[in-house]
C-alpha cells in the first residue's frame, strides 16, 4: 500500500493543475497547492540530499589505519597475491611440457601431488622439509597462472648435477657422510637437483608465497618444480638409502629490495639443521654449492650457522659449479638404422677429461671406492710426487664470522629452530579497516581512494592507481 499512495497524491494534484482557470479561486487553489508542493518536496530533497551527502562524507571518511605485517602472514591471510591482484606473473621459459615430455606437470598443480613429489623419501630429513612454497599452490588463482619453466641456465645446472650424481657421489664409499647445500636461483636448484634425485635425498627449503611484484621471484621456482616434479619423483625412490642429503636452497631469498611502491617483500631466511642435528645424523662433510668463483664467502644468513659447523669440527667447502665446464664430444650411437656419430655435452671438473679425476684430490673428505682409481691408471702416483699441483684447486674458503643484520636472530639456541626475521625484513606495510580488514598494500599502489591524500598511501608511497 505504500507505494500506491504517492502515485494517488500525484493524481489527485494532477486533477487540481487540469481545472479552468476562469473559475473562481482556481488561482489561489492552484498556487496554494503547488507551494505546498514545493515546500514538501524541496524538504524531501533536502533530506534525500543530505542522506546523500551523508553517505558520501561515511565513504570518504579515512578509518584506516598503516599497520607493518609479516608478509608471509599476510598472504596466507589475504592472497598470495594480495594488493595486487589484477596484476600478471611473468615466466621466463615456459612450457607446455615437462622433462619427461608429457603434460602429466598438470597434476603437480595439485599441492598434495607436489608434496609427494619433493617431501624426503627418508624420515630422518623430513624434519628439515619446508613445504611452504608448495603450500601456495592452495589458491587456484595462482595455479590459474603457473606453467613448467626451463632455461638454459636450468639446462646447465641439470647437466652439472648429473655429473656429481654419476661421477663423484655413486663412487664414493662415505657419501653419506656428506651433505650438499645448494645455494643456486630457485630455479637453477631445482634442476640441480633433478640431475642427481638418484644419488641423493633432496631437502627442499623454499619459505615463502610467490607475488607478482615479489622481490624474490618465487614462481619461477614454483615453475621449475612442475618442470621436474615426475622426474624427480620416480628418481628419489630409486635413491639408496646411504645417499648425502641436498639441501635446495634459493639464492635469491636474500634480493635487494629498494622500493616498497614497486616491490613486495617476500624474501625469507633459509632454515637449515644446527650442528648438533648434523653431528647426531653423523654428517662430517657440507659441500656449499655456488653459482661460480664471484661468491666468496657463504650468503648473511647462514653465516652463523657455518661458523657453528667449523667449530663442531663439521668439515665446510665451498664448490663452485662453474668449475665443471662444458665440452661438447663426438660419441657413436647405434640402433636399429645402424651406427651414427652424434653429439653429447658433457661437464668435466677443470674443463677436461685430464683434470676430471682430481675433483677426490680437492674435496678428500670423499673415499672413493678402489674402482674408481683402476679407471686412472696415472692418478695415484701423479698426486703422490712432491711437485705435483692439481689443474684445478677448490677456492680458499673457512668460514669466518661477521657481522650480518641476521647476527643473533637463532631462535631455540644451539640446537637451533630456525631464526627470527630482523626488523624491516619480509614485512609489508598494509592499509587496514576495522571493519574491512586490509584494503590494499603499498606495492604496486593499488587500494582505495585515501582522502586527505590525494590518494596516496603516505610516506613517500601510494596507492592512487
């Protein structure tokens, strides 16, 4: 009934503005009822206006406040992709199939699937299993995204992995008695690890989401992982149980981070076994796998932890893989269209077939076994003669302590459960309401209209679009 009763009124005035006007009092009639109306409208307007007027002043107002958050907290709260979701990530190198040539890295978008695929295939590394990255694949907006990525620089780290695998851990009788901590590119670790999951236990370390503006290209990562997850998966079943582990760890969770208008910072610490775990688990030995001779001491956050392993009497080398060259041979091949000459790229330690044998004479803390030394009839008295100087010599490397803006951050003393983030470390500032939760980040300037500020986020950023 409500809504019949303006459209009686509009009617009934309707009827009163159609009377002639030459009969007597229409004229004061007609005013009297169109002031009325005007009078009861303009205060309608009024009103309306001013309801308006309110709301719009309730949208404009500012009750948000400039909180500092964990950025790994603050994904896992709002979005991987949080602040920036209509923006695109970027892959270098993607597929549409994996390294074994199938589309089967589709089913590795699922997080159970890739959990299989890299969690060790040994209890006693499980521990030391960080599955965060792989956690990210929860948000179907980012497997919407994601694809297999392969470089050539991925296509390196697999063929140098493939040699130690082949040359240097199947022959050694102490294997694992060593650890590996690769400390490459997400991506370049990942196929790293491909080229030896037969002779080893990977222990991935990947402790953060992926972001588009993310300091720490994680996705590329994510991208690799799909790449090599089959492979990888039906390799670590075959591993021996004897095997070193692999610590996979991603150089490029320390990138400089410059702008927080442009960048989110997801960059994290790598979290690895104290010394005590490793004397309990009798490692004696910890390869430092490097991108090349560049880098001459371990990365800030692990220098404590390295400077723990020397003085536990844990023996620490650094290896670079740039010290394992390419050559590309001539090798015959046979099949059933008869024999042909083909070529194969193999990486040699020292760059040559001559100075490869010595890579036992540079890391002594591998035996090799006694078969090893028949295929090198000149090995044992060459390194036994007094003027003997290998081709190649690993770099001078101890680690030393220094101070780190990580210096300190062990949680859980010497026995050491990883480390507490410095301050301005993987933490983002947020726009927040308390009635709508986070409205936007500072990267990428996304959000909402700020009054008062021109819709910038303040202190030197913004979100204004």
């Amino acid at each position: 009934m409500s809504d019949q009763k303006p459209l009686n009124n509009l009617s009934r005035a309707g009827r009163i503005n159609r009377r002639k006007p030459e009969e007597p009092g229409d004229h004061k009639q007609w005013w009297e009822t169109s002031r009325r109306k005007f009078i009861i409208g303009g205060a309608a307007l009024a009103a309306t206006g001013a309801a308006l007027w309110g709301g719009a002043a309730y949208l404009m107002s500012d009750d948000t406040t400039d909180v500092d958050k964990d950025s790994l907290e603050l994904q896992k709260s709002s979005g991987w992709n949080v602040g920036s979701e209509d923006k695109q990530l970027t892959l270098t190198g993607a597929q549409t199939k994996d390294s074994q040539q199938n589309e089967n890295w589709r089913r590795y978008l699922e997080q159970s699937a890739m959990l299989s695929a890299y969690q060790p295939k040994s209890a006693q590394w499980m521990p030391f299993f960080v599955p965060t990255l792989i956690q990210s694949l929860q948000f179907e907006t980012l497997r919407n995204q994601l694809a297999p990525i392969f470089t050539p620089d991925m296509s390196e780290a697999y063929g140098r992995g493939q040699t130690i695998a082949k040359e240097f851990l199947k022959n050694a009788e102490n294997a694992g008695e060593t650890c590996l901590i690769v400390d490459l590119p997400g991506r370049d670790s990942i196929a790293f690890g491909a080229g030896l999951a037969d002779a080893a236990h990977l222990v991935t370390i990947f402790d953060n989401f992926p972001h588009p503006l993310g300091v720490t290209p994680s996705h590329e990562t994510l991208g690799a992982m799909l790449y090599y997850a089959g492979e990888i998966e039906s390799k670590q079943g075959g591993a021996p149980a004897n095997s070193p582990a692999v610590f996979l760890l991603d150089s490029n969770r320390l990138a400089t981070y410059k702008d927080a208008d442009s960048q989110f910072d997801n960059r994290y610490l790598a979290k690895l076994p104290s010394a005590q775990k490793f004397g309990e688990m009798n490692i004696k030995s910890i390869i430092y796998i490097t991108p090349d001779r560049t880098r001459a001491e371990e990365l800030d956050d692990l220098n404590e932890d390295f400077v723990e392993y020397k003085n536990k009497n844990i023996n620490v080398a650094m290896l670079p893989l740039s010290d394992f060259t390419a050559v590309d041979e001539t090798v015959a091949r046979t099949g059933s269209g008869g024999t042909w000459s083909d070529t194969e790229r193999r990486y040699y330690y020292g760059g040559s077939p001559a100075s490869h044998m010595f890579f036992f004479y540079s890391y002594p803390f591998y035996r090799p076994y006694p078969t090893y030394y028949s295929r090198y009839p000149n090995y044992s008295s060459a390194t036994r003669s007094p003027s003997f100087r290998p081709p190649v010599a690993p770099p001078r490397y101890l680690p030393a302590a220094r101070p780190t803006m990580f210096s300190g951050t062990r949680i859980g003393g010497a026995s050491g459960v990883g480390r507490s983030k410095p301050s301005g470390f993987g933490r983002s500032t947020v726009r927040m309401s308390p009635s709508r939760g986070v409205v936007g980040t500072r990267a990428g300037r996304s959000g909402y209209y700020s009054p008062g500020r021109s819709g910038s986020f303040g202190r030197g950023g913004g979100y204004g679009g």
